[in-house]
C-alpha cells in the first residue's frame, strides 16, 4: 500500500477532478503491475495497473489507494475491470467520499466472490486526497497558503524590494509545490506588482499546467501582463464580483482569460463563494502564493487548510510587509493554529509544512 500511495502521489496537480490513485497488483510475492491516475483524471489507476500485468493478473491481490469507482462515467468502473481480469483480492486503504461509489465498488467486489479489506494506511490515503475530500463534502478545493519571508515575517522592505528573499533551492521548491496543485492563486495586488508567470519551470515538469486565478474585484489585470498574454497558452481564471468593468472583462475574455463571478456587485471577491466556483469547476488544490492582503483575508475566514512557510536566514525589520497582513485577532485563543508536520532545509533556507491545527 505504501507503493500505491507514493504511485497516487505522482498524478497530484494534474488528476483532477479525479482523486490521484494508485494501484499495485501483486501475485505470490511478486508485482505484477502499477499504474496511477492519469493526466485529466483518466485512464483510471486500476486500468493501468491491469494494463500492464495482463493475464498475470488473475488471482492477483490488488492494493488501492482508493475504493474503485464502481459507476459508468467518461470509462467503465474499475470494479468491473478488476472482475474481469479475475482478481482474487482487493486491499484497499480508503472508502470514495464521492455518493456515486461510496460503498458500492467495495460491495461489487465481495458480493463477486473477492477477498476485501479496508483500512491499510487510511490516514495516509486520505490526507493524500485531502482536496479532493473536501470537494466532495464542502464544495471547496484544499487551500495551501505558501509565503516566503525573512526571520521576522517580512515578505519585502518597505520599498518593495522581495526578489529574492529565498535562495534558488528555495524557489525550486515552490516550483515543486506549484507542479502538485491544479491551481496558483495570487490576489490583484501581487498580480499588478510582480507581473507572475505562475508556472512551473523546472526541468521535466513543464507540461505541469496549473490553473493560473487572479482574486481582482475590479478586474484591474493589466491586459499586457504575463498572465492575460499567455492565457491561451496557460489557462488563467480571474475571480471578480458581479457587473465589474464590462469593457475591461470583455478585454479579458478576448484575450483567453476565464472571468468568474463570486461576489456582490459594487464589494470584494467573496473567498468562500470564490473556492465555491473553483470547487464546482473540478480543482481540488490550490495553491495561494499571495500577498499579505489576501493571506490575512483567508486566515480571518479559516480557509486556509495547510501552509507552505519558506524562511530565509535574514532580518527585515518592522517597517518591512508582513506576511500577513493585521486582520483583528484581539485575544491569542482566536489566531489560527496550525500543527507542523515537516521541515526542509534547502540550501540556506528552511521549508516547513504546516497542516490546520486541532
């Protein structure tokens, strides 16, 4: 199993709106075949695996990741596959949250006559697939909040200056994270400052083509930017309020950009209805690169899931731009908590990786 969830891992950032899956057929202590959700969600783990083990797959034992699907959608259900190929025992180390599969495809398999046992690594599975968890019971993706800042939380001077707070390790790294979400999302702010490409651009990884948002309630995108200028090339989704700027959507729209209504006209971007409509077009994990204006509204509004903090060895001081920025926390019972689950040095930097607290 734990070789199905390192074979589920490889498709985070490109799977959805499937779950990212893996399977391992095994047959008298030997593996027979693998495979992981493919680009687009399809072909499914199961069918690859199976692809790939042919007749050696009778009698096999499946591990899965996940319960396979057990309804007819774009494919066939992977129960039916695995019947097919005459498996003699499925592994499996969740049940599918989805309301299509949810216990059927585990009911499939043992009323066919197959050995099934659920459990192996669940918590792994499901904190694997936490986005795709979350889709299914709150509508919502997963949000990762990632920010880069120095010793003392600063993430510029007080002149703007922040290229480069991290070292080249660092920003690889966050290129890695990009790479394993279906989006990146900044707000106007840093859209209009920094004039982010937001794509992947490490060595092997750049068919990786994460879904570029923009939070703009006044759709201020500039129509010269990286971002509207590659649209047709890197899919790029700006989030506004209702009735914003006609002649500038309009612009936008012609140029390739997806403009997306969450918010009342006339106020800001509603967070909440906004991950609502990325959660409705299928994204189950975006990562949230900034600014500090952003960071503070969705901490406020206790969307942020997990964080991706980049520290650097180097001062600031108080006249720099924090991380986030003031949101009301009066008393230390109402800040956010988060529980850290790992620590990364790269080069001179150090990544820690939080999850939301208890």
């Amino acid at each position: 199993m734990a070789a199905a969830l390192a074979l589920a891992r490889r498709s985070l950032g490109c799977a959805w709106p499937n779950p990212s899956v893996g399977c391992v057929l095994v047959k008298e202590g030997v593996v027979v075949g693998r495979g992981w959700t493919q680009p687009g969600g399809r072909p499914h783990a199961e069918t690859e695996a199976l692809a790939r083990a042919g007749a050696a797959a009778r009698g096999a034992t499946a591990y899965v990741s996940l319960e396979p699907c057990a309804h007819w959608g774009v494919t066939p259900p992977c129960t039916g596959a695995l019947l097919a190929a005459g498996i003699a025992r499925a592994v499996i180390a969740v049940e599918d949250p989805d309301p299509r599969v949810s216990g059927r495809g585990i009911g499939q398999l043992r009323d066919a006559g197959v050995r099934v046992d659920v459990g192996l690594f669940a918590a792994e599975a499901v904190d694997l697939n936490q986005g795709f968890f979350l889709r299914i019971g709150a509508g919502r993706p997963l949000v990762t909040l990632k920010t880069a800042t120095t010793l003392d939380g600063r993430i510029a001077t007080a002149a703007g200056a922040s290229r480069w707070i991290t070292g080249p390790s660092a920003r690889a790294a966050g290129h890695r994270l990009r790479a394993l979400h279906d989006a990146v999302a900044v707000g106007s702010g840093t859209a209009r400052a920094d004039d982010p490409a937001l794509t992947c651009r490490l060595p092997g990884l750049a068919d990786r083509k994460s879904i570029r948002v923009v939070l703009d309630s006044i759709l201020g995108l500039n129509p010269g930017s990286q971002l509207v200028r590659t649209a047709r090339e890197h899919p790029t989704w700006a989030i506004t309020v209702a009735g914003a700027a006609p002649a500038r959507r309009a612009a936008l729209e012609q140029a390739g950009v997806n403009v997306i209504e969450a918010g009342p006209a006339g106020g800001r971007v509603d967070l909440r209805a906004a991950l609502q409509a990325l959660g409705a077009r299928g994204l189950t994990r975006v990562l949230v690169e900034g600014g500090g204006r952003l960071a503070s509204a969705l901490l406020a509004a206790d969307l942020v899931d997990r964080l991706a903090w980049f520290r650097a060895p180097l001062v600031i001081g108080g006249d720099g731009t924090p991380a986030a920025a003031a949101f009301g926390v009066a008393a230390l019972a109402e800040a956010p908590r988060f529980q850290r689950v790992e620590t990364r040095t790269l080069g001179p930097d150090v990544l820690e990786l939080y999850r939301r607290g208890p």
